[in-house]
C-alpha cells in the first residue's frame, strides 16, 4: 500500500461517514477491500507516546532493581570483608596476649588502624581444684565502624600459666 492508496483509503473512510443517510453513519465499507473497519485497516509504521512511555517505565524499573541488587552485593562484600579482617586481627591480638609471660589481671587497649580498634582483658580465675598453675581468662575485643553503627568481634580463650618454680622455671600451656 503506498502513499497513493493510504491516501485514497483515508478519502474513502472520510466519504463513507459523510454520505450515510442513516442518523447513524456506517462502520464499515463494502466493497473490493472486504468489510473492514476503516480504522481497522490502516497501516501503523511506529509506536504510541503510551507504548514508549510503558516500555521506558518497564526499562527504568528494571535498571532501578539491578542497581540495587548490585548496591546490595557491594554491600555485602564490604562488611564480609571487615568481619574477617576483624578476626584476623582479633586472633593476632589473642597470639600476642597468649605469649606473655606474666600474665596477669590486666586491661589494654588500642589501634590497629583502618578504623579497627582493639581492646584486651586477662582476669583471673577462682579455681575449686588444686592445679599445676594458675586459670586465667583472656578477652580480645576488636570494634569497627559501620554504617548501621559499630561491630565488634570477641574472641575468648582460657590460659593457664604454671608455676615450676620447684623446677626453676614458669612457662604458658597452651
């Protein structure tokens, strides 16, 4: 159907409405083309402003929900991050109140930077039994800021230092 026929199929549409004498104009035309709404029978070459404005809302939603999704991954990779640093920390932390020699009720704390502060505690421990040494309870707290306030790890752990002075000696038993 070229410019010509669309055009002609437009004049005929509009001299069906116009020369009806019925109060009612008819829907459709007879004739060589079939019975065909006039509508019906046009030719669409594009989109609606409604069809795009649909599909760009579908699109924008799409674009929307990925981003989050991929903001949310980022998220999640972050704070899995600072967890493990905080424990590697805390366990580094824990190695070296563990090699102390001279254990004793004691509080420490400090920065390892990057946000990452630490805070220790070594008490000792009411024993019921008679033991070769001496019960002690070591805490290694590491604290980091995050964005829903501050996280912490704790690491706990039970030492005992014995006393060898009957054999000259005081070592750790780990």
């Amino acid at each position: 159907m070229g410019w010509v026929d669309s055009h002609q199929h437009r004049r005929e549409c509009v001299n069906i409405v116009r020369s009806a004498k019925s109060p009612h104009p008819p829907l459709y035309k007879r004739g060589a083309r079939g019975d065909l709404p006039c509508s019906a029978r046009r030719t669409e070459h594009g989109f609606t402003l409604l069809e795009v404005i649909v599909a760009l809302a579908i699109l924008g939603i799409g674009f929307a929900l990925a981003m989050e999704l991929l903001a949310a991954g980022v998220r999640s990779a972050k704070a899995s991050e600072d967890y493990t640093q905080a424990v590697l920390l805390a366990r580094q932390k824990m190695a070296e109140v563990a090699v102390m020699r001279n254990l004793t009720g004691s509080a420490e704390t400090g920065e390892f930077g990057g946000g990452f502060r630490w805070a220790s505690e070594v008490q000792p421990l009411e024993q019921e039994e008679e033991l070769p040494g001496r019960l002690y309870s070591v805490q290694v707290r590491v604290t980091w800021p995050s964005r829903r306030g501050e996280k912490s790890v704790n690491l706990q752990t039970l030492r005992m230092m014995v006393d060898e002075k009957k054999l000259g000696q005081t070592r750790v038993v780990q």
